[in-house]
C-alpha cells in the first residue's frame, strides 16, 4: 500500500476502494444512523449512547468491504483519512457527486 502525505492524495484511493455501490451505500446508513445516535444522546443528554457510535459506524463499513468489496478496509492503515474520507464521501453522496 503507498504512503499517503496528505488526505488530497488518499482520497482518490480511499475512493476506489468503495467502487461497490452496495458498499457506499452501507457506509451512508451507517453514516447516518451515527448522525441520528449522536443528535439522539446530545438531545436526551444520555451521553451513553455515544458507545454505539463505532460499533454502528464500522459495523455498516465494513459489511459493506467484506461482503461486497472483497477488500481490506482502509481504516487499518489509514485511521484518521479514512475517518475524513467517511464524512467527505457521505457529503459527496449527499450532494450527488457521487453516486449512491
């Protein structure tokens, strides 16, 4: 796997890694289901609930890698661009840059 120096150069790999759009979709529910966990606990001040947060996050993730993708998840080698390259692809699934 390469060296990345900057999340710019990660993110066209971290892309090609979710090619599946089974996989993308998977990592957009998860994605919002995290979004939805987290109003719920700032809301009703159960701060608790933030526990499911990556249980539910990576769980979606990484169904989506090893049942569709066939492939490692990037996160165990790149945990915070991957983290970022979450979020920007959701954003860019939710602004139709990418599709779903």
């Amino acid at each position: 796997m390469a060296t990345y120096q900057s999340f710019k150069e990660f993110y066209p790999f971290y892309l090609s890694q979710h090619a599946n759009t089974h996989c993308r979709r998977l990592h957009f529910i998860g994605s919002s289901i995290v979004l939805c966990i987290f109003i719920y606990a700032m809301w009703t001040t159960s701060y608790i609930t933030l526990l499911y947060i990556p249980l539910v996050g990576y769980g979606f993730a990484w169904l989506g890698h090893f049942v569709f993708e066939k492939n490692k998840p990037a996160t165990f080698t790149y945990p915070i661009y991957s983290l970022i390259g979450d979020w920007v692809m959701f954003k860019d699934m939710l602004t139709g840059k990418i599709k779903f």
